[in-house]
C-alpha cells in the first residue's frame, strides 16, 4: 500500500517525540528545516564554490550556491506536476498526498538547495585527491602506513573486520555522503528525519567491498554514507521504513531536478568562459543528436531558440535570448517527462526499490539530456583551462593533506592530550597544526571519543578512524578559495 503521509516523519532525531494536529502543524516542523537549512554555513560556503570552474572571478559564471538554487526551482516545478497531474486523476488521496503537498514540497526545494553541500573543494577532482592520498597510506591490499590499522594474527574476528571497514570507509570519500555527515554530525542541524532522508542519494556505506547485488546496482553506484554515520541513516531507515539498499522516494525528484539544471548550466557557463561559441555548441549538439526532423524535441527545443538568435542584431544580446529559450523548453519538457515517471513507477519508487534516475529510459527527453552531458564531457570538462584548474586543485588538496598528516602519526594517547588540552609540549608543530583546524571539527572528534569504550581492544582503532575524518572534514570544509590561500600560505618560502 502506498501512503506518503507516513514518509513524511517530522520527528527529530535529537528532540523528543512531538504531535501535529492538522497539516499545518505537521508544515511549522518543515518551515523549522527550512530556517537552519538556509541559516547555516554549508549553504553560505556554497557561494565560493564553482560548479565547473574552480577559483573563477567571474561572478556570472555559476558557483554551487546559484546552481543549488536553480536545481531548488525545478524540483519544485516536479513536485507542483506530479501533485497537479495526481489531483486531475483523482489519485492524489489515493496515495495518502491530500494532506502532505505543501510538505513536500518543501522538503524537495530543501533537499535540492543541500544537495551540494558535501562537495570538497574543486569538486570531483578534490574527491578523488582525497580518496588517493588515504588510499596510498591505508589500502586494502596491502599493510597501512600506519600501523594502528595493519591486521595481526592475534587480532579477534570483530578487530580484523573493524580494521578492513575503517581503511575501506577512510579510502573512499564522497560528497553525498559528507553531507549526510555534515548536516547530522558537524553541524548538528537536528533535522527531520524526512528531510536528511531526501539528501541520502545512494544506498551503499563508503566500506563495502562485496559484489553489489544486479537489483541495486544504480542505487548503490556510490558511497551513500560512511561508518561513523551508520547507526544514524539506521536509525533514520527504520523510522521511515526504507529497507537496505533502498532509497527514499523524494530523493529521486532531487536527482531529477540536478540533472535537469546542470546539463544546461554547463553549456552556458562554457560559452560564457569563451570555451565554446555558441554557433561550436550547436554543431555539437545537433552532431550528437543524429537527423533532426521537423517538429521533434531537437527542433522544438534546440532549432527554434538557435534560429532566433541569427536574426538578433545584438549577438550579446542574442546570446542571452538562446540560453533562456533552450532553459525554458528543455524544462518544459523534461519536468513534465520527470513527473509522469514518478507517477508511472509510484509504486517502486514509494518503497525506494526503483534501481534508476527518474529521467532514464528510452525517450526523446532522456536522448535529448544525454546529449547536453555529451557535449559537457566531451568538449567542456576535458578543455585544457578546466583540465589545468584541476590539477591545481588536486596538487592543493594532496599539499593540504601532506601539511596536515603529522597529526595522523601521533600516537592515540599523545593526539587525545592534544585534543584536550590544546597543547603538547613534545609536539610544537602538530600543536600548531591543531590549532587551525574549524573548532565545530574539533568538537565532533571529541564528542566521537568520549562515546567511546576506552577499555575496549577496538579503542585505538576507532580513535585514529575519527582523528582520519577530523581531517577529511576540516579540508572537504573548506571554499575553493580559501584552499588555494591556505595552501599558499603554509607552502610559502622564505
């Protein structure tokens, strides 16, 4: 049976258990979301974020603050078409949505306003920074460079598959799964339920290395969430009845509303960095798209705003026009495609078992993104000016890591008196290395430990595990910007 209203949990995981009334009532908790959401530094730490270009001074080109708030829009646009086309059918009641509208709503602009919030800085280039550096020092084939972590003959079941986990878990960095992170364990938002749920985009824990079963394999492509988080996204799965590997059915429009945004923001920003002219970029697309017939979704979509633009007088003008056109039609098209999906796989979708995107099948539509993403891989992201940005930002995060490693060769109890005390006299440059790191970082390390048995054979392991994520989310925290500076700023030569 499908009922969305108890999907929409309103309850908190860190406030006792409250009671709404009416619809409104249940709207207040939400609205609640809604103000910490928008009022916290993840959101305004977007706005030094670049989408595609890192370190860009051009504020027309978009950072990931003015891209979450496109993709906000067009998950609303979702949401207000399947609710339109649910009520038309009479089946709005039906699937227990009657009384949860304005709700959801919510928690789809919200979720598409976050969902970027993970992302380290330089993007995709800065994960995999990340992932290599942990990779080459704690891989699993291989003994640790730090011992804490090497498996020993005389270890117990439980320690060795402790230890495999935390190398694993640590080797794998993800921007979806640091904001699951974020939001619950260094920020502390206290959000819904409902509302952390519709960020949680893939299924997988960052430690699996078992085969991913043929049913999940799109819904576990990714680290969803990382060891130190387990017991929550449980906690949160039992409370939304979400099965293993399954996913919550709002996530699916957030996703749908990204993919919608950014296949366009990317042309646009390229034309915009003179990577491509616009009249390049019509000849890529219309090469990609094969034959085009009159009236079809290329011509609808791509021809009309293009044959407009040689008519203009005013190219810059021009310009303009066309990006605004070929954004409002592909909208027009793909939100409404993206609706009726939802609708026609409801089922699937309500119980997080649908192993896809919303927008992936055989259409025109689907066709018609693919090209936009072709265009972007094949003639944007791989541009010598992206490519070299890149690897600038992958030499900062590998120096970041490399500057901040003598915290990671302490030994557990000398680390743990650093933490405490803020000093160690043995040690004047880790002392000074710790004493740069965000305290909100240094306060979730803390709180990690003292739940800890220190009597426990696992102490020590637990303890580096989350000294490894002190570090990770103190430089994944971090603006382009201020990456680059404090990079410069400790590799300097005198």
């Amino acid at each position: 049976m499908i009922d969305f209203n108890k999907k929409v949990n309103y309850q908190r995981y860190a406030s006792k258990q409250r009671q709404a009334s009416d619809e409104y009532s249940v709207l207040r908790f939400f609205e609640s979301d809604r103000g910490r959401i928008l009022n916290s530094a993840a959101i305004r730490r977007l706005q030094q974020k670049t989408q595609v270009f890192p370190l860009e001074r051009n504020s027309v080109v978009r950072t990931r603050l003015t891209h979450s708030m496109e993709v906000q829009q067009v998950g609303r646009y979702i949401v207000k078409e399947i609710i339109n086309r649910l009520s038309l059918s009479g089946k709005l009641k039906t699937f227990g949505l009657d009384k949860s509208v304005m709700s959801i709503e919510s928690l789809v602009e919200m979720a598409c306003l976050m969902h970027d919030i993970g992302n380290p800085p330089f993007g995709h280039f800065g994960e995999a920074a990340i992932n290599q550096w942990f990779n080459a020092r704690l891989g699993i084939d291989k003994d640790s460079s730090y011992p804490i972590l090497n498996i020993n003959e005389t270890d117990a079941p439980s320690l060795k598959s402790l230890k495999l986990k935390i190398r694993q878990d640590l080797a794998n960095f993800e921007g979806n799964a640091q904001a699951i992170r974020l939001v619950h364990t260094i920020l502390r938002l206290n959000l819904t339920y409902s509302q952390i749920a519709s960020i949680l985009k893939y299924s997988k824990p960052a430690y699996w290395s078992d085969d991913i079963p043929d049913e999940f394999s799109y819904l576990m492509k990714k680290p969803g969430y990382y060891l130190s988080e387990e017991s929550f996204v449980n906690e949160l799965s039992q409370q939304l009845d979400i099965q293993p590997f399954h996913r919550y059915p709002l996530t699916y429009i957030m996703e749908a509303a990204d993919d919608i945004s950014y296949c366009i923001a990317d042309l646009e920003d390229a034309v915009e960095k003179k990577i491509l002219t616009v009249q390049q970029l019509y000849h890529y697309l219309k090469e990609a798209w094969g034959p085009v017939k009159k009236g079809d979704l290329f011509d609808e979509v791509v021809n009309k705003p293009y044959d407009n633009l040689k008519k203009n007088e005013f190219e810059a003008i021009g310009i303009d026009q066309f990006f605004m056109y070929l954004r409002v039609n592909t909208i027009a098209k793909l939100v409404p495609h993206a609706a009726e999906r939802f609708i026609e796989n409801i089922e699937t979708i309500y119980h997080g078992s649908f192993n896809h995107a919303l927008l992936e099948d055989l259409e025109a539509e689907y066709k018609l993104l693919n090209i936009f993403k072709t265009v972007g891989f094949e003639h944007i992201f791989n541009h010598e000016m992206v490519e070299n940005i890149e690897l600038q930002g992958y030499r900062i995060i590998t120096g970041l890591l490399d500057i901040y490693s003598p915290l990671l060769n302490m030994s557990t109890e000398d680390f743990i008196n650093l933490a405490k005390t803020s000093n160690h006299k043995n040690y004047p440059i880790e002392t000074r290395l710790y004493h740069k790191l965000s305290a909100k970082h240094c306060v979730a390390y803390q709180q990690a430990i003292a739940l800890l048995d220190k009597e426990h054979c696992s102490f020590k392991c637990w303890e580096f595990y989350y000294r490894c994520r002190l570090i990770q989310d103190y430089i994944s925290g971090m603006t382009d910007h201020f990456a680059y500076d404090e990079y410069r700023k400790l590799m300097v030569t005198f």
